[in-house]
C-alpha cells in the first residue's frame, strides 16, 4: 500500500523510451510540480538508473525511493527548490 506521504503530484512513464528521453521527461516534470511534492518516474532503458541518479544529484533534488521489478525502474523524486 501506498503511503500517503509517498503520493506523486506527478507521474511519468517513459517504459520503451531510451536515453535522452527519459531525464528530458523528468527534468519537465519536476518543472511542473511545487518544491516538497514528489515525482514518480517508470522506466525500462537500462541506462536511466544511473542516469536519473547522477541527474538528481547534479540538480540537487532528492531521490526518496528507487526500486527495480522485472527490469522496470521506479524513481520517486522530490523537488527540493
């Protein structure tokens, strides 16, 4: 079950598209959302979970969660400014 807390404002699901797309679709979707709310991003190109991960990094939001199924990621971010 969900946490409340854990809620997107936002989600994005980039499955079945490679690099660039996807930090391109979630560098538009933190630009969407207000500073504290959270961004759900699913992704399937094995590139995007480091490249997600450096992008959080480098633009200093915060990763809350990541997980990985049956080779799909999920990345819960939140906007930090």
């Amino acid at each position: 079950m969900e946490n409340s807390l854990e809620k997107p404002a936002k989600k994005v699901d980039c499955i079945g598209m490679y690099c660039p797309v996807p930090i391109f679709m979630t560098r538009k979707a933190i630009e969407e959302v207000n500073v504290g709310e959270l961004v759900e991003i699913l992704a399937d190109d094995p590139a995007a979970e480091s490249d997600i991960k450096s992008w959080v990094k480098r633009t200093g939001h915060e990763l809350v969660k990541f997980e990985e199924s049956n080779g799909v990621f999920r990345f819960l971010i939140k906007k930090t400014k």
